[in-house]
C-alpha cells in the first residue's frame, strides 16, 4: 500500500518536501565565534516558533483552499453532461463533510475541483509471480483553483508522482506533500502552487501491486488442461474496485476516455475494452498490445485479461465482431456456441428496439473459471463465470438454458443501459439494473417468443420473488442514499434489481409500447456517453407522454414508488347499494404488522402511492374489458360495471402492478368457485396471481389460513405451467415451515392428493426408440417437471420408484439415459433414497465431469442425503477444493439447509466458519446476503432465533442488512407458528376431501 507511515495517515507528518523550505546553519568552530548562551537559546526558539508558525500557516491554506472550493459553487456546465456532474458532486455530499470540510481526502466524495479528461495506462504483468507494474498519465481540468489532487488507490504501492502544467508555462509542478489516506481509499497530493481554474493539467504515476487471489480489482484464477494447471488474470472493477488496479477518479460521474497497453509473456494473450491497434515484441520475447482509445466512460467498466484461452468468432450485418474467450477444451467442445449466437441476434434487437447503435467495433465474451458474480458487463469486454455462458446441448435442461440466455441477455442490454449511459450515483444503480433484469425477459421474448417469458415467467420469478423482501419491515426505497463506502455495495440488491424491473414494467404498460419505447430513445439520445438520474428519465418520459396528448407528470407519480420502500396492498370490496359501486382502499403491506408498533419511527409517515389500477368484472362464462382506475387516496369509492351476487372483480389485470390484492371473502369464494369450474376465464397471469396474493396475504394475517389451500384444490384442472409454478414456490415455503412439525403428513398428504392426478396424467418425459430424449414444447415440458418435482418432494412412491429406477440403471450401464430437463429432480430424489454408495458414485460423476452444467447439478443434488456425515462430509469438501467455484460453494450450504436433516447442521456451519465466508465473499455483498438469507430464511424455532440474534452480536454483523432481514423473517416464521399452525392444522383435519 502507499502509506508512508503511521503519523501520515492523519495528515499531520511533513515529509522531506516540506523540510526543505527550512534553512539549517552548520555550526560555527568557537575559534571564530563566541555567542552568549541567552542569544544562542532565544535564536533556537525563534527558529522553532518560525517552524511551527509555517506548518501551520501551510495547513491553513490547504484548509483554506477546501473551504473556498467547497463554496465555490456550480461548475460552470455547459452540456447535459456537466449538469449532471455538477448535481452529483454538489448534491450528494457527505453528512460529515460540515465536521471534516477542512481535509477533502476524508470525504466520501471525491472533492468537485478536477475532472478527468483522459487516462493513458501501461501495464507490464508478470504472471510467474502475481505482480504487476504501471504507470498512467492522466490529463484532467481543474474546475476550480487548488491546490490539491485527491483520487483513489487501494492496495497499490505508489513509487513515483509527477504534476505537469498545459499551460504556455508548461513543465513539472513542485509537489509538496504526498499520501495514502486508506481509511477513504483516496492518495492526496498537495503541490506548492495552485492550478487555475479551467486550465488543463497532468499527472504520471508509477506504481506496483500483486495480482490478487481475492476476486476483485485486478485478480487471478486458474483452471486444468490435459492434467496442468493454467493460469489467467482478469478485472472486476464495479463498483469501486478500479482503484486496486490503478490511481484513478474512481466514481461513475468521472468519465473520460482510456488507452491501455499491457504488457506480458508472448505464451500469453491479452484482451481490453477496445481492439488492439497495434503489437510490438521487445527482444526478450515479451509482447505489448496497444489498445485503441476508448469512448468516455467510468472506470468501473474499464477492463482487460490475460489469458491462454482460444476463441469463436462471428460478425454481424454491422461488422460488429464479436468472439468469445473460453478454455481451449471448453471452446473446442462447442460449449460456447450458443452464447456467441444468441448475441449476435441480441446485438440488432437492442439496436432495433432502442434506436441506437451499438458503440463499438467489437465485443468479447470472456468465460472464467471464478468470478464473483454471474456476470459483468464491461463495455466490449463483458466477463462471465463459466456456468453463465457455456452451454453443452446434450447434457443441460431447459431451465439451465434458460437462466444462462437470461445472463447473456441482461449483459448485452448493460451495453446501453450502463455502459453507454451510466448513473449520475450509486443511489440509483437500478437505473442501470433494474432495466437489464427487465430486458432479461424481453429479449428472451424475442429470442424463443414460445417461452412467453415478460407476461409469465416475469410474474413468478421477479414479482412475486421481491414482493417477498420488499413485504419486509427492514426493506429499503429502491432510491437509497449512501452515506459510507459499504453503502455502495449493499445497493446492488434484489430490491435494484428485481423492483426495479417490476416498476420499469409497470410504467411500460400504463404508457403503452410505442411511448415506452419513444421515451427510452429520447433518454439515450440525451445522455450517451455521459450521465443521467431518474428525474432525467421521468422527465423523458412525461415529454413522450405529453407529445401524445396524455397530461401524466411520471415524476409525480414514480417518486412514491422510488422514494418510498415497500409496497401497497389494495382492497377491493363489494358495496351493499344498488349503484354497482366499490370501496377501494390502499396500506402499506408488511409481513409482520407488529413492526409498525416495535419501529414507530419508519411507520409514523404517511405510505401512499398513486397506484394505475386495472379492474374487471366476471362472472361464469363472462369477463368484462378492464378499465384503469388511478389510485391516489386512502380509500376512495368508484362506480364499475353491473354486479349481483355472483359477479366477482378482479383487480391488477395480468399483474402489470407492483402490488397486492386483496378482496371481501364474499368474493374469494366466488373466485375460488371460478377456478374450480371454469379457470380459462381468468388470464393465466391472473391465475399465478391470484395463488401468490392469497398465500402472502394469509401469511401476514390478512386471510384466514384455509382460503390458500381451498384455492389449490383447483390445481388438478390447471393445464398451465405458470400458475402451477406459483403454486410450488408457495407450498415449498410452507412446507420448509411445516417440515419439521409432528403432523407435517397432514400437510403433505394434502398437497399430493392434488398433484397426484396431474402427476399421473403427464408421466414422465419420452424417449424415442434409439434412446434419445424426445424434445415436447417448452410449456408442456416445463409443466411435466414442476408437477414431478412437486410428486418426489412431497413424497408420491411412484414418483420416488421412477427416480431410483434411473439412477440404477445409471450406475448398472454406466449410461446416463436420464432426461436432462429431469435430472436435478432424479439425482436428489435418488441421492436422498438410496445407500452411501450412490451418494459416492455421484461425487465420482461430479470430479469426472468436463460439462458445467452437469458438475452443478450433480454437486447440488449431493446436497440431499439424509445421512449427516456425508453433508458434513460434503460442507468441507466445498469450501476446501478448487475444484468448486466460489458461487457453488455458496449454493451448496444454502442446499444442506435446506434439507430439514442438513437445516440446523448448514447453519452451525455457517457459523463456525464464518471468519473464512465472510473474509471471501466480504467485499462481494451481493453474495455474502445470499448467503446470509439463503441458510436462516428456513430457521423456524424460538432456539433458532436466539442462537440468530446471539451470533449477530458476537460475530459484529448488527449493521449487515442481511442479518437484519434474517432476524425479521424468523421471528415472523415463529409467528406464524405461534398464531396460525393450529388453525392451519385444524382446517386440514376437516378439509372436504380429506
């Protein structure tokens, strides 16, 4: 690191810079000179005071200089993009710069005095011992007079800084004082005379650092060919980890351009952001790449590699090229293909759909062995772990297709949104991930329309999934301010993801496609290559709106949405007078509604949303064209069509709205009653909605506990996968609820007397006459595995004789003649039924398979043995071998949990060993919340909820909102057991068809 010494980090040490403006006499001999003792002490202590006097009149004008920087004002802008960047650096200060406004370098903020232009950066890596060397040259403007250069380094060793002038007085500049201050991550650089404002200035630093093994900055990985270790070094810069591999202006407002130049053993290759301009090899053998000059854009998306990896290549109608990097085996076998075509499509539909070219002349695909995330969307070189990319056809399922389309989708959307407009701060990074988990759904749409993925899969696997955090008493505003630097992290969550897509989605549909579409381009067009916050999209969007006609300020309305947390639940009720009137109220939904009495503070304002209803009327054969209802009070009263007694409403059509509904039990009767004789009246999107919104609402107290489970007992006639896909995420919550209570067969029993039907009715995927697996349409094929998985897990024998048969026949032919789209489901089945033996012949399967895919699913499926030395067996075999990614790591514990033998032994785990998680995922949050949600959401006693809360305390995570979330949904689960498991249990025991 660049800390000179313990006394510099303050601030407060003069280095030799500062010492030389002191004059010291030589000593005199007393042959020449006799001084009386008096003069001699009073001349020492003027020198002394003139010492003092100086340091401190410099640290003042320092000081001094802040302040007036600090108060000078507004850039002066003169573009959108300046706009923008003055708002950020003016507008999100932090709450302690008025105690630390003397010393910049303490801030949160990088001061608003200097903006970088341009960087240049050279880099020699040297892979036989993890190191590297550089030197950047960077040009910047200085925006207002200073003296100071503040930016960030962390871990970097810097050995030489020199200051340049642009000006007609061009030449060095004398620095006076230079440090590392870690606690902020910022290097300072005071110099002895101010820049002026407006005028051009660079700076040429050399430093070294080593590659690191943790996965962040600048780091290394490895995997095996032919029986030898291979090495490769990639970067992950986002969100803040540029400054680990260079000094840099290491926030997204600071765009400027980049040259890079890596240099390295000519055994290796090398790859960046942009295409190599130029290759040179020095007589030693070792090769530069020179890479050509970047876009503007921010740091976190510069990166480069340094591999031995092989290549696919393809080209679209633009010339776009477009490669993607894998193992040289994994290449050779094919397995990237898929990727590499799905991208080249993907490329024109984004063109198409927004209206706005692709930037660059190519973009790499980069498959590595380890990453801390699925993916990352560097701009022309976009990285992903190999699960995410590579495909083998013959050995994956449609759902691993599926998720790996799903990553390449939303990473070539990040091209545009991120990338080529990026957000003003951290505050609202779902600007940029809340639409490329949107556009997950609507690309795929366009890449396999069958798969019906925006109006179905969307509901079950984004709304309903964040509907779940964001019912929670310590959710957050999908807009949250961040005050500290581990603030940055903890905003790339499932509420920026998964809410903003939802509310992305919601605005499209009360907009309509053209205006959504129009407002987007609108929005891109403004602010390419540069920066942009949400009141810039409203305002976009409100513009398209306006142009129609159509007076909706979506400022007004989308500010409730993004500023507020959570969530409303509307409630629709019938009224006795003949004037077909409703009564229509909203409240903020929240899972354990003892929360608004235990935090008063959060409850005490007014949740209040202005929610675009859309409601209708039905009845048997009939159901009314929806109209669009604006909700804006708490409750209001609304005329709809003609009702009797057996008319019901259904609101929130096609759950185009992020909220819940609810009814009268008068007309969840008549809904139930629906489904049971004819449910094709109901949208499909409907009928998923309707059995998540019962569930939930049941579970925080709103329904009596019987209405979900009247209304599954429907499910025999369902002939839809998504409504039976909603119904299995619900009964798989209760049942991790249920699983260990003495009359849990009361419950099972009763899921399978209506699956049992659809089960049997389905059977098992077909093979063709040569043994291949014979390919049925993806709603059919889906449809059969979720109603299998649903007759294994709870325990149907046919089920379970089906699965054990296969694997037998596996083990006897050392043949896998299991359908891949079921694999998962027999493995675990399987694992879970059969003797140790199986277990340990899964475990060789899994060492000796080269398909990723496949490792994944063997590697999870070992997870559901009932024997605990094996689990415990397998918990230290996955944190201890390179042989399992970081990712699966995670997975594997969250799967022992998840098993009601493996639950208690994952989380006594999971604390033992949480020095050493919490050190390899620490700075990787998105992870380590996975993991922190993933092994307690399942937690259920009152000694569980201790052992919780005493862990938090011991282990220092008070201030991890995982933990807090953790706490939140255990104590909710005891709840739940302590109001409503008799009640549950009680209706079970009476159900009309028990």
């Amino acid at each position: 690191m660049g800390i000179e010494d313990a006394s510099m980090r303050n601030g407060r040490a003069l280095t030799d810079h500062w010492a030389d403006s002191v004059v010291v006499r030589p000593r005199t001999t007393e042959q020449h000179i006799t001084v009386n003792k008096r003069l001699v002490l009073g001349f020492a202590i003027s020198i002394l005071t003139l010492i003092i006097v100086t340091a401190i009149a410099i640290t003042l004008s320092v000081s001094f200089e802040r302040c007036a920087a600090e108060s000078s004002g507004a850039l002066a802008a003169n573009s959108s993009s300046n706009s923008k960047w003055k708002q950020s650096r003016n507008g999100n200060i932090s709450h302690r710069d008025s105690e630390d406004g003397q010393q910049p370098w303490r801030h949160l903020r990088l001061p608003a005095t200097l903006r970088p232009r341009h960087y240049d950066l050279r880099l020699s890596v040297y892979m036989e011992n993890f190191t590297f060397s550089g030197e950047v040259n960077i040009e910047f403007e200085c925006v207002h007079s200073t003296k100071l250069i503040v930016l960030h380094t962390d871990r970097l060793e810097v050995e030489k800084v020199l200051v340049y002038s642009d000006s007609k007085k061009a030449g060095n500049m004398r620095i006076q004082r230079r440090f590392h201050y870690p606690p902020k991550q910022v290097y300072v650089i005071a110099l002895h005379r101010e820049m002026k404002a407006l005028r051009t200035y660079k700076i040429n630093i050399t430093f070294h650092a080593h590659i690191e093994h943790e996965l962040l900055g600048f780091f290394r990985s490895s995997y095996v060919l032919n029986g030898e270790r291979r090495f490769l070094a990639v970067t992950q810069f986002s969100p803040t980890h540029a400054r680990k591999a260079f000094p840099c202006f290491d926030e997204p407002i600071y765009k400027a351009t980049f040259r890079v130049s890596l240099k390295h053993e000519s055994s290796y290759q090398s790859l960046s952001n942009m295409p190599v301009e130029a290759s040179t090899t020095d007589e030693d053998g070792w090769v530069t790449n020179h890479f050509s000059r970047t876009p503007r854009m921010s740091t976190y998306y510069l990166a480069w590699a340094v591999c031995n990896f092989t290549y696919r290549e393809a080209v679209t109608d633009n010339g776009v090229v477009i490669r993607l990097y894998a193992r040289p085996d994994a290449i050779q076998s094919g397995s990237g293909d898929y990727a590499l075509h799905i991208t080249k499509r993907l490329l024109q539909f984004y063109q198409d759909y927004f209206k706005v070219k692709y930037s660059l002349p190519k973009l790499d695909l980069l498959a590595v062995p380890k990453h801390p995330y699925a993916a990352m969307e560097n701009w022309g070189l976009s990285v992903f772990v190999e699960q995410k990319i590579l495909l083998d056809p013959d050995v994956s399922s449609l759902s691993y297709q599926m998720e790996l389309t799903m990553v390449v989708v939303h990473e070539i959307c990040h091209q545009w949104f991120g990338d080529l407009v990026t957000p003003v701060w951290w505050e609202d990074v779902w600007l940029k991930e809340g639409f490329a988990h949107y556009f997950e759904y609507i690309g795929t749409d366009y890449l396999f329309p069958k798969w019906n993925m925006e109006k179905q899969r969307f509901l079950t696997d984004v709304l309903h999934e964040v509907m779940l955090l964001d019912g929670l008493a310590s959710s957050h505003p999908i807009s949250q301010e961040v005050f500290e630097a581990t603030d940055i992290d903890r905003v790339f969550d499932w509420i920026a993801y998964k809410k903003g897509a939802a509310l992305i989605r919601m605005l499209a549909n009360v907009m309509g496609q053209p205006l959504f579409q129009r407002g987007l381009n609108d929005y891109l067009m403004m602010h390419m290559y540069g920066n942009a916050a949400r009141d810039d999209l409203w305002n976009k969007f409100s513009e398209a709106m306006q142009r129609e006609g159509k007076d909706i300020n979506i400022t007004q309305v989308m500010d409730r949405w993004t500023l507020q947390m959570g969530y409303p639940v509307v409630t629709i009720s019938k009224n006795d007078s003949l004037d077909n009137s409703v009564t229509i109220s909203q409240e903020h939904f929240v899972y354990d509604t003892d929360a608004k009495i235990q935090n008063p503070e959060l409850f005490n304002k007014s949740f209040q949303w202005q929610i675009p209803l859309t409601l209708a009327v039905g009845n048997s054969s009939h159901i009314s064209t929806k109209t669009i209802i604006w909700l804006a009070n708490k409750t209001e009263t609304h005329r709809v069509g003609n009702m009797n007694g057996e008319t019901w409403l259904l609101g929130n059509i096609n759950q185009t709205g992020y909220f819940r509904v609810n009814y009268d039990l008068h007309n969840w009767r008549l809904l139930i009653q629906q489904l049971m004789t004819n449910p094709t009246i109901i949208s499909v999107g409907n009928r998923a909605g309707l059995i998540d919104d019962v569930f939930n609402l049941a579970r925080a107290g709103y329904l009596p506990q019987n209405v979900p489970l009247q209304m599954i007992s429907y499910l025999s006639q369902e002939t839809e996968f998504l409504p039976w896909h909603a119904a299995s995420r619900a009964l798989y919550q209760l049942d991790k609820l249920l699983d260990r209570t003495e009359d849990h067969s009361l419950f099972s029993d009763y899921v399978l007397r209506h699956v049992e039907p659809k089960y049997h009715k389905l059977g098992w995927p077909a093979t063709s006459p040569d043994g291949s697996f014979m390919q049925a349409a993806y709603q059919t094929e889906e449809l059969q595995r979720e109603v299998i998985m649903l007759a294994c897990s709870f325990g149907n024998k046919h089920c379970h004789r089906q699965a054990v048969s296969l694997i037998s026949d596996w083990i006897s032919s050392n043949k896998n003649r299991i359908p891949p789209n079921v694999r998962d489901i027999v493995y675990c089945t399987g694992v879970s039924l059969m003797d140790e033996d199986v277990w340990e012949f899964i475990w060789m399967k899994f060492h000796s398979s080269t398909a990723i895919s496949e490792k994944k699913v063997l590697l999870e499926a070992l997870t559901c043995s009932d024997n605990i030395f094996l689990l415990n067996r397998l918990l230290n075999l996955s944190l201890t071998s390179d042989l399992v990614p970081d990712q699966d790591v995670i997975d594997v514990i969250i799967h022992v949990g998840r098993n009601p033998l493996g639950r208690h032994l994952a989380w006594r785990y999971f604390r033992e060993k949480w020095d050493i998680l919490n050190s390899r995922y620490g700075e990787a949050l998105f992870m380590n919340s996975k993991l922190i949600s993933g092994v307690t959401e399942f937690l259920n006693t009152e000694a569980e909820l201790n052992e919780l809360k005493e862990f938090i305390l011991t282990s220092g995570g008070e201030s991890a909102p995982a933990f807090a979330r953790a706490v939140e949904i255990v104590q909710a689960n005891v709840k739940w057991h302590i109001l409503f498991q008799q009640q549950f249990y009680r209706w079970l025991r009476k159900a009309p068809d028990g």
